[in-house]
C-alpha cells in the first residue's frame, strides 16, 4: 500500500488503505508531456547523468551557474556536488 512508480509512460499508485488496496489494486494514469519533462529533469539530475539544456530557461541555468549548483557545456547541464546537496530547489529553479 501506498507505493508510486512509473511503468513506461504510466504513473503507478497504490491506495494507502491496506483494504482499498486490495479491493481496487494499482491504479495507473498516463504521464501528461509535462510531467514526463519534469520527471526527465529530476531523475537526470538526481543520477548525476545530467540533462539536456532543451526545454530550460537560460535564465534559470545562469541562476543555477552562479549558485555554482550545475556546470553547463555542450548544452548539457550536470549537477555540482553543491548542486547534488540541493537537488530540490535546484530542480525547481530550472523548471520554474
């Protein structure tokens, strides 16, 4: 109970009542376009593989470089290790 993943392009959940978890099972809804962006962006940056700079303010990656949270080349943005301790407000400074 109370578990989330994602298969493919669809987000699992699971209820987090042990009884409606057995009655109803895991219940799956598509990942709209935004939210598999989001999701690119934070796992990227999370695995320390980095993420393309596609799809991202240039303000918010010049944020990002002067908090000295990323090093950004070739279009590619990766995390610093000051970035990987703040990988929250990181993520939502270059999705905002």
């Amino acid at each position: 109970p109370a578990a989330h993943g994602r298969i493919g392009l669809m987000a699992t959940h699971n209820p987090s009542s042990v009884a409606e978890w057995v009655k109803n099972g895991t219940m799956n809804e598509p990942l709209t376009s935004e939210e598999r962006f989001e999701e690119k962006v934070m796992m990227g940056l999370r695995l320390r593989k980095g993420i393309s700079s596609n799809g991202i303010q240039i303000k918010n990656i010049q944020a990002a470089l002067n908090n000295g949270w990323i090093t950004y080349a070739n279009e590619h943005i990766t995390p610093t290790k000051e970035g990987l301790l703040m990988l929250n407000p990181l993520t939502l400074l270059l999705l905002s």
